[in-house]
C-alpha cells in the first residue's frame, strides 16, 4: 500500500472528497491502479493524521508535464497528460480538481496552482505524474 501525505490547505478537500488527485513527482514506487492508497497529513510528525476512511482506490497514474509561464511565472501555461495537452478550459478544470480553485471560483485556478508550484518547487518545468482515487463506494 501507498501513502501520501498533504500540505495544510489540502486536508480540507481531500478529506471532504473534492481533491481526487495529486501531482507527485518520479519515485521508486506510486500506487498502481485497483490499488487502495492511504492520504495523510503531516506524515512523519506527531501531528500526523489520516484524512480518509476507508482507504480510497487508485482509479490511474498518468504521465504529466506542467510548465510555467516564462514571461509570468506564477501561471501554469501547459499542462501535458500522456503526450495530451490540455486546452486552456481544461488546464482551469485540471487546476480546480487539484484542489486550487475550492478557495475563489474567478477563473484563475491555474494562477493560484502555479503560485503553489512556484513557491515550493521554484521550476519552469515539472514532469511526474498524477495519480487520480476514487472512493471505495464509487
């Protein structure tokens, strides 16, 4: 089994189901789709806590490059899945299911996502991967 563990302004949506995914960088070991994954916060302190139960289920684990924008750098201005690359209504929508758009609904989403990404990775290119749940219910 697989756990993840997530920032403070991600316990919220991840524990209501409203964040159904996450962008991780390569590692040795994902989890593998039908493969039921563990979502914590603050893993490796004492203030760790598991934010779902029953453990949800891996629905897949895509392939994703992000990149930002050169001239403005706190905003996503690519995102490609599987060699796919998203539109610009679908970047907004990738954003939000990300867990970046449960704060304001005003269409920027992909601003507050790549002021995320900058902020603590500081890259113009990221690729990883995304790993997408669903709950044991459905």
């Amino acid at each position: 089994m697989v756990a993840y563990s997530f920032a403070p302004q991600f316990i919220e949506p991840v524990a209501t189901l409203n964040k159904l995914q996450t962008v991780r960088g390569f590692r040795k070991r994902h989890a593998l789709p039908g493969e039921a994954i563990q979502l914590y916060t603050a893993m490796r302190t004492k203030f760790c806590r598991k934010l779902v139960t029953p453990d949800p289920i891996c629905r897949d684990v895509r392939h994703i490059r992000i990149a930002l924008d050169t001239a403005h750098p706190l905003l996503i201005s690519a995102i490609v899945v599987e060699g796919v690359a998203l539109d610009d209504e679908e970047i907004e929508e990738f954003a939000e299911a990300d867990g970046f758009g449960a704060l304001l609904f005003d269409g920027w989403a992909r601003r507050r996502m790549g002021q995320f990404w900058f902020k603590h990775h500081q890259w113009n290119i990221f690729e990883g991967v995304v790993i997408r749940w669903t709950t044991q219910n459905g």
